[in-house]
C-alpha cells in the first residue's frame, strides 16, 4: 500500500514558505550566511530562518508564552501543511513531530543566568522538554489524542515520517501531520564545533576537500493520509510514500561505520519496501552533512546498492545547512518538490569527487526531468539511519 | 503483546528480584537509587563514561535479553520524558563556562537517542532503533511502536524507558511546584515483547492507547474499557497516577473508578512506589507483571498513567489465562 501526501510546510533559511525554498533551490540560493539572529559573540557560518522570534509570534498569533523558537518554527512549517483542513470525528487525526534540542534555545539563556545567579526566569523551562515542542503546535491545531515526538539526533525527521505512515498501514490513525523542527543554539553550535567537524566556510558535501559541516535551523511538515481519509477530504495526492526503514549501524556512538553498514541496511530496505528495485530510482537526496566521515560512508553505501548505476544524487545542505532533526523532513519536502516539479538540485559548492570512491554529485539545477521516485537518505548520532522512498501516485 | 521479561533499576529493591511487588513499600523522602554491580553487564572503559541513565538503561536491557534467551531483538524501542540530562547540563556548564576548546563527550551523551544507541553498540544490534520523548507518556509511545513491529511480523522487541534525577531538578521543581515537594527520582525499566505466546510469557499486554491534550478524561477511559470488553467490575486492580501526587481529590482514578464505582481498594498510586520521573508508567507496567505473575487470579490490570493533567495513557495489563 502507499500513503498519501496531500500536505507540504517549511520553513528554512532559504524561504519562510513551500514557494520561496522551491523558488531559491531553481535559483541556486544558499541560505548560509554569518549568524544574525542567534547571540554568539562570533562569525560563524549558519543557515538561520531569517526571521527574529517577535516577528515570528506576530506572524503566527502566537499569544501564550514562554514558547520556543523551535516551536514557532514547527508551527510556521505545520499550519502551511495542514492549510484548510478541517477536524471530522470520523478522521482519526494525530500529529508527530521530531525534534533534537526541544526548547534548548530558551534553556540554554535560563541557564546562563541561573548559573551567574542573575534573577532566572525558571518558568521558561516549561518549554525545555521536546514533548512541550509537539504539544504546543498539537493545541494551536486543534490536534488531540496520538501526539508524539521522536529524537533520534539527525535521522529523527525522516523516523517521524516512517512512524506516521506505519500507523496509517495498520490502521490506527487515518491522517497524520508529520515533520521535524529544530532551531539553532548554542548548544548545538558548541557540540558540533567540540566534535570538530564544524566547518568555517561553506560546506562542501561529496567533495574531496570538505571539511564538516554548516548548522541550520528550520522546520517542515507533510500531511500524510490514508485512502479512506483522501477520499473524505478530497485533498489532492502531490505523491506517495512508498518505502521507508530503519537499521542501526551499531558501529559508534557518532561516527558512522567505513563499510556503510547501517546505512546500507536503511537504503535496501526502503527501496525493497518500496517495491521498486534500485534501478528505479530517478534520484537521491542524500544525508551528506559534507563531514569526512558521513560522506564517505554514505557514498560507499550508495556504492554498495546501486553498484555502477549510481542514480542523480545531491546534497541540499549547502541551501540550507544540516538542520538536525528537521533534516530529514525538510528533505522530504524537497523529494516531493523534485517529482512534483521535475527538479534535481545541484550540489552547491562541489568541486572534486572524494578519492575513495570517485562519486560525483548533480552540480546544476536539472528540469523538466522524469523524476518519478527519489530516495531520501538520513544518518545520525548513536548509529540511527532512516531512508524514504518517494514515488509519482499511481 | 506478551512480555517475556522485564527487568528496573529503580529506588526500590526491583532488580533481578522476582516478586518484588510484594514487598516494596511506598518511598520516603530520602530514598536513593538501588545500582546493580553494572561491571557485570557494561564493560568497565566504557562504564568509566557513561551517566546514569545510560548505566540503568544498559544494564536493565541486558539483564532483560538474557533473562528472555533472546540474543538479538528485532528492534530496540526506547522512551525518555526528559533524556540524558546529566550530561546535558554538563555541556551546558563546560560551554558556557570554559573558554576554548571543549571536551565532546557529555554533547556526544547529551542526545536522547544515546540510550538506544549504547544499547545497540553494546549488543551489536542492527535492526530497528528508535527513541520517543513525549513527556509522561513517552513509554506508552514506545509500546505502541512496539506493537506496531510485531504487527509488522517481528518475534521480539526490546522495548523500555528510563529517565534520571539531577539535583537541578529540585530546585526546578521547588521553583515551578512549591508544593507538594516532589519525590524526585530515577529508573529504568525494560521488557522484551513477543508477538508469540511462549513459556517464558509473564503477561499480556492487551492495548495502550493515549490522549494527549487530553479534553474528558472520563470519556477516554470509558472508550478504553468498552473498547476491551470489560466492564469497571472486571478490572482487578488500577495503577495510577496523578499530576497532584498528594491528593487524591483531583485525581482522574479516583474520581472515575473510585468516586463513581467506590472501587478504592483496587487503587494503587504507583508514584508512591517509584517515586516522580516522568516515566514511571514503565515501572508500573513492570510491577503489574509481578503482582500478575505471583496472582495468577489478577486477569485485568489496569495502568492510567495521568501523571500530566493534559495527557493520559491506559495500558491494560492481563494475566495469560485471561
């Protein structure tokens, strides 16, 4: 069986709509830039929303606070995808969101005061647990009952997808929001810097020079639906999902394994889900976060599937930087927009392929093109890789 | 589902203590985690780092696996309300505080999927991995996607949740909830779910359901019942608990089951005995097994976890002969 997209958000730093990211990835515009909105004391390079946190409770009506700017991204990105849908009793509804720092860009202002014993507000740690994020986009929604949050570090996007469609299979739920939202902190920003994989110019995924990765913030969310529920709302099917899984690479706690192992595993499995085979992917939109490790072990994966018949393949980090746990959702979007559009996006800032395996990436915006499935790849801290097939509805 | 093993570390006397649930008293206010000799179970370079939440989960995983015979789980299915917050505080600290370059590892052991992950590593799993974080009902989540894998045609699912006290905690707590002051602690509790019946069954899990924002809570746990054919009568014994740990006025066990169906001496605040971790509802589930492993005569035990007012999770417990 598929399941239906019928619903498409995002915010991200190269639009604050589904239209503005699909207008600047045909532009090829980067979202990357030094850090404004984040208080830092440095220059780093980041892919902000470009948008403060007033100006997003003004554009959303948000009245009751403390709310987290991951929140207010999360509910940008799922009021687009709910759009004019409606709540029927006889459409069981739910929502599941994905998130890996939660409210941490409250806590972590909390935290500075609290530790200069600087009068800290404790009231904002309401907001710090990641269940919090999804509650408060669930009430402004009007949603109730199966209201869930995945954190599986950079994968939980894609796992949030996986998760609605599963219960949509087995009948639990008829129609589910589905997505991720992570905003930029300085928790992550030091993290990820402390794991020396940051990189201070442009991330450069699939290229022999790259050097780490660029972070970002943003958020995005599908509407998924099962037959019966189309049926009753008589929303549009943009694509279906058609493959989905989930392996574990077991091989370290944040580096990925030289053999792709894990990686591997989620791609052949979502494509045998699929039922496609390999040869049927139109393209990939590949985790390539532009680290050594993750590139290269996601490219002997690719190798390892589709053997000389490496399909298109594409980093879109470089538009947008690697978003965490919003990652995989924002990649979603951009899956469905390929096959909506006929698009395959180039790979910004690549220049030579990586020694080990000679891959090289689309490196200009494709159209026109039959993209009739794309295949979305996330990896992530702890071993978690997750890929989704993403297929024309037939 | 059957639960073919289930192992706590927690602060009562739970681990690898088989009728457990006879004996344990509630808490008192000074109570400390009761640790296992975790060198049994964890290797010791890789003890040395880890926090105690991911000791607890590791060791009570493990404990669970070999407890069930089962080498290789299918899936390793984990839930945590608030994560590994020692070393999420850790890193807040050292960034925040040090000027330079950072040690990595309390970011690294931050994550929340770090449990589920150093479960994997530990036993070289490769099969399905995943963590929900939905606050109080974050371990509801993970049975429910637990039995969404033996729908999908697995045999056995590891399947827990672990939370852990850090002293911040009290003063977060003191700070948001003046009174009554909270019984703050830790645990961990796993269990290995088969989709077959075997001789190492202890129970059944007959349905988990959950309401989050939850509007009438009365109503939810009426469809619950009549959606498992019982009738109040029929439920030999209600775990609970309650947001207001201390009164039972406002509590949606008391008011439903004993107000209304004066059934008061099936009642059982479980946070008394686990004492306050947002997923204590796994400890309650372990508990239920026990009492229903040493009572065969308990068919239908019922959990209603309403630990936050605006969620509300009924797990339905059943010995095997019912």
């Amino acid at each position: 069986m598929a399941v239906r997209i019928t619903g498409l958000g995002i915010v991200s730093a190269i639009g604050l709509t589904v239209a503005e990211n699909l207008y600047a990835l045909q532009n090829s515009k980067s979202g990357i830039e030094p850090v404004q909105f984040l208080e830092t004391g440095k220059d780093y390079l980041v892919g902000e929303v470009k948008c403060s946190n007033e100006e997003l409770v003004d554009r959303l009506g948000v009245r009751s606070k403390p709310v987290s700017r991951t929140s207010l991204l999360g509910l940008a990105a799922a009021r687009e995808a709910w759009g004019n849908n409606r709540h029927a009793s006889e459409i069981r509804t739910g929502i599941i969101s994905a998130t890996s720092v939660g409210g941490m860009d409250k806590t972590e202002k909390f935290y500075r005061y609290y530790l200069d014993r600087n009068h800290p507000d404790f009231n904002v740690l309401k907001c710090h647990d990641s269940g919090n994020t999804t509650e408060r986009i669930a009430a402004e929604l009007g949603i109730s009952g199966y209201i869930n949050t995945l954190s599986t570090a950079c994968s939980s996007g894609a796992n949030a997808i996986m998760l609605g469609a599963r219960l949509i299979e087995q009948g639990k739920l008829d129609r589910v929001l589905v997505g991720g939202t992570d905003a930029l902190t300085n928790f992550t920003l030091n993290g990820f810097r402390s794991l020396m994989i940051y990189d201070d110019q442009w991330c450069r995924p699939f290229d022999e020079s790259r050097s780490g990765l660029n972070l970002g913030e943003g958020a995005a969310f599908l509407l998924l639906e099962s037959d019966k529920s189309a049926r009753l709302t008589g929303n549009t099917t943009i694509c279906s999902l058609k493959g989905w899984a989930n392996a574990a690479d077991a091989y370290h706690q944040t580096a990925s394994s030289p053999d792709g192992k894990g990686a591997t595993m989620a791609i052949q499995n979502a494509i045998d889900k699929s039922g496609f085979n390999a040869l049927d992917i139109s393209y990939v939109n590949a985790h390539g976060t532009g680290t050594k490790n993750n590139d290269l072990s996601e490219s002997v994966a690719m190798l390892n599937i589709f053997g000389d018949n490496i399909p298109e393949f594409s980093s879109t980090k470089p538009f947008t930087g690697h978003t965490l746990a919003a990652a995989g959702a924002i990649e979603a979007v951009y899956s469905v927009l390929a096959i909506q559009n006929g698009l395959i996006y180039p790979n910004l800032n690549y220049q030579n392929p990586i020694a080990e395996t000679g891959l090289v990436p689309s490196t200009e915006l494709r159209k026109g093109q039959p993209v009739l499935a794309v295949l979305s790849n996330s990896f992530g801290f702890g071993g978690n890789n997750s890929s989704l097939v993403f297929a024309v509805n037939k | 589902m059957y639960i073919s093993a289930a192992s706590t570390v927690s602060h009562q006397p739970t681990f690898q203590n088989d009728g457990f649930s006879k004996v344990i008293e509630p808490l008192g206010e000074s109570s400390e985690l009761i640790s296992p000799n975790y060198k049994e179970y964890i290797d010791a370079g890789l003890l040395r780092r880890m926090s105690k939440i991911l000791r607890m989960s590791v060791t009570a995983a493990k404990d669970c696996l070999q407890q069930a015979d089962v080498e290789q789980p299918d899936a390793i299915v984990v839930g945590t309300g608030l994560g590994c917050l020692h070393d999420t505080e850790k890193f807040l600290n050292n960034f925040l505080t040090i000027e330079g370059l950072l040690p990595p590892t309390s970011f690294i052991q931050s994550t929340h999927n770090t449990i589920a992950g150093q479960i994997s590593l530990s036993i070289g799993n490769h099969g399905y991995n995943m963590t929900h974080t939905q606050n109080t009902l974050s371990f509801e989540h993970a049975l429910i996607d637990g039995a969404l894998l033996l729908g999908e045609g697995n045999s056995h699912i590891l399947t827990g949740a672990a939370d852990e006290y850090i002293e911040f905690l009290d003063e977060a707590a003191a700070q948001l909830h003046p009174r009554p002051k909270l019984n703050l602690t830790s645990g961990a509790s796993f269990f290995v779910l088969s989709g077959e019946k075997s001789e190492k069954s202890v129970a059944r899990i007959q349905d988990v359901q959950v309401a989050g924002l939850v509007q009438d809570a009365d109503a939810a746990i009426g469809t619950f019942l009549s959606d498992n054919f019982l009738n109040v009568s029929e439920v030999d014994l209600i775990l609970y608990a309650d947001f207001n740990a201390g009164t039972s006025k406002e509590s949606v066990a008391y008011e439903y089951f004993n107000a209304h169906y004066h059934a008061d001496s099936k009642l059982i605040n479980y946070t008394k005995l686990s004492g306050l971790y947002p997923t204590n509802s796994a400890f309650a589930a372990h508990y239920a097994a026990d009492r229903i492993k040493h009572h065969p005569e308990l068919k239908n035990v019922l959990i209603l976890n309403g630990l936050n007012k605006d969620n509300l999770g009924l797990t339905l417990i059943q010995s095997l002969e019912a």
